[in-house]
C-alpha cells in the first residue's frame, strides 16, 4: 500500500488571459487550490475547462497572467518540467506496451532503478484494483475500459506527481462502471492526498468526487465552493440551473413586514418567503426550489405556500418519479418517492403541492438576469 505522497502542492492561477484568434477564452482569471485539494471545474462545452487545465499541464501558454505550482512560477515553463500528470479522456495507454511496460514508462524516463519500478508498479496496479500478476502481462486490447482507466491512473500516479489533472476521464465508461470509478478515483485520491484538478461536464460526477467545485461560464468562474454550498446557495440562475435541477419563480414584491415578504407572482397566486437584503417593495424577484424540495399530496395539507394544481405528465423512475404540475400560469417540476403519493399520478389528476419557506432560494431581478 502507498502512503499518502508528502510532495503535493498549492497551486494559483492569477489574471490569466487565453484567446485563439479573436475568441477569448479566458479572461482575468483567477483560481486558488489548496494543497491536497480535489478540485473540479465544472462546465457547458465551450466554458474554458479545458483550456485551463492545458494551461496548468504545460500544453498551452497563457496570453498575460501567473501560474503557481507551489512556490514555482511555471507559466512559461514546458510540461516535462512541472512534475505533473495527466489522465486523458481515452486512456492514451501506449498498444504496444503490456500493463507493467505502460505503468513504467514514467519512471524509466526518470531513469529509476529496475528494482525500484518493479515495486512502484506493483503497489501502484494494486492500489487501483488490478491485481499486479493478473495483469501486468496484458495489453490493452486485452483490458475492458474500466480496467484501461485503472491503469491509465496509476501510469499517472506512480511518479508521484505534485499534481494530477484528470480530463473527463470516465465520460467513455458506461453508466454503471462509471459510478463505480468514481468511487475508486475519490479513495485513492484520499488515500494518496495528491493535489488534483479534475475536468467535467457531469454536475453529478463534480458533487461526488470533489472537495471544491470551480463552475466556468463563458471563461469566468461564475461560482467556487463546496459541493453543498454550490448545490444549496447558487449565487446566479446559471449556477442554480446547471447544478442540481430547479424550478425558476418569477414575482413581484407585493408586502413586507418584519422578515416575511410576499411575493405576487400572478393576479390569485402569492407566495410567502423570508425577507433577503435586495428585497424591497414592487422590485422584481426571481424565486428558485429544487424539485426534490417540493411536497406533493392526493390531500389537502395544511400550511403556508399550499397550492392546488393539476397534473400535466408523470416519469416513473422506479422508487422514484418526476411529476410535472401545473398551478395556473405556473408550471412545477417535482422529483419525489412514489410513497409520497400513493400511486403515480395520471395527467388531470388533481394534486396539492407546498413550497416551504425554507427550501425557497431568491435571486434579484428576472429570469435570465
């Protein structure tokens, strides 16, 4: 078993700019990783993930701006000399090398010793799941992609780097084995402490695996924190939209009094809410509720925010179903177990739903804004 590596790092970008051609990729931006930190940026195509991590692997060269591997200034530094590896999307494993060949090819570069390979490699392969004598021997035709992704990861870790960056690497894998890398990739990370930046897409995959969550708009960290204050505190309609899936409320301020304001969000249907710093009377307001947050009744229950509306469509998804509503010109998207209502609704049934106060999110301005 490997310890956990002493060598890892804290890592700043600083005012960094990239554009190709006249499309501006990145521009002023800015990213601090603690040492040890499992960092995800987090994005739609296009947003600068990518980009980023290139910038921090070497391949490409920011247009102004610093970039810190610890105490080192390395933005215009080459790759081989960062002391960092990378775990790409489609395993780039090397098909003439069998497994042991592949994971070694690092450390002979570095002109390690044979004896100290055989060793590194062996605990390495163990470590990820691929038992050393099974497999050493095998090529990569002979691997599935789960296996080629084991391996791929301890090609990259077994020089110890003081940084792993890792580019979507599981979006090749299926469903099921994708879930299960996810668990082996947040393990060995914990279990080696290696400071790592990890690209995706999958909203999902950054809530599982991160400590820190980095989510790019247009080349622009729209918001970075945990997994549970990105989820429960997006600060912008893109962030609470990407993240999670949510319900977007338009209103107007109609009253306030003590810490309780009342929403109007159409002639008949007013919502109550806690009062936030940016709410002031006829301001306009955007409310946001998960829909997993959202009770759902054959009954009528009994509180505030309580609404009766009428179902549009029903998704069974085995113990769990997606239930749209509607409640006059509003249309709900509820996430709810199927115990919740008894039995799966059937479009024109009549359903109460309640919005709890405390579940509410509020934003100032329109949707869009």
């Amino acid at each position: 078993m490997i310890s956990a590596l002493d060598n890892n790092v804290h890592i700043r970008m600083v005012n960094i700019s990239k554009s190709f051609g006249e499309n501006k990729v990145l521009e002023n931006f800015f990213i601090n990783v603690e040492k040890g930190e499992f960092l995800t940026i987090l994005g739609p195509s296009g947003c600068g993930k990518t980009t980023t991590l290139n910038l921090l692997a070497g391949f490409l060269f920011p247009d102004s701006g610093e970039i810190w591997i610890g105490d080192r200034e390395v933005s215009r530094i080459p790759s081989h000399k960062r002391n960092l590896a990378m775990v790409f999307q489609n395993f780039a494993l090397f098909p003439h090398m069998n497994v042991y060949e592949n994971v070694s090819f690092g450390l002979k570069i570095r002109k390690v010793s044979n004896d100290i390979i055989y060793k590194k490699v062996e605990n390495m392969l163990n470590l990820v799941g691929l038992d050393f004598e099974t497999y050493k021997d095998r090529y990569s035709h002979q691997l599935s992609g789960g296996e080629q992704q084991r391996v791929s990861l301890a090609r990259a870790l077994v020089i110890e780097p003081e940084v792993l960056l890792l580019d979507e690497p599981l979006s090749n894998l299926d469903a099921k084995l994708r879930n299960n890398m996810r668990v082996e990739i947040k393990k060995i990370q914990e279990d080696i402490g290696t400071t790592t930046i990890y690209v995706t897409h999958d909203q999902e995959e950054a809530l599982a695996l991160s400590n820190k969550i980095a989510l790019l708009h247009e080349g622009k960290i729209s918001q970075i924190g945990s997994p549970p204050q990105i989820y429960s505190n997006p600060k912008s309609k893109f962030v609470a939209d990407f993240i999670g899936h949510s319900n977007f409320i338009q209103g107007t301020v109609s009253e306030i009094a003590d810490d309780e304001v009342i929403i109007q969000i159409y002639e008949g249907l007013k919502i109550h809410t806690d009062l936030r710093d940016f709410m002031k009377k006829n301001r306009e307001v955007t409310l946001i509720i998960r829909d997993e947050n959202i009770m759902i009744s054959e009954n009528k229950i009994i509180g505030e925010n309580v609404f009766k509306g009428e179902v549009e469509s029903s998704l069974y998804l085995g113990p769990f179903q997606r239930t749209y509503v509607r409640i006059g010109d509003l249309y709900l998207s509820i996430f709810h177990k199927l115990d919740k209502f008894g039995r799966l609704p059937r479009r024109g049934d009549s359903i109460f739903v309640q919005l709890e106060r405390h579940q509410l999110m509020a934003l100032p301005g329109e949707i869009g804004h």
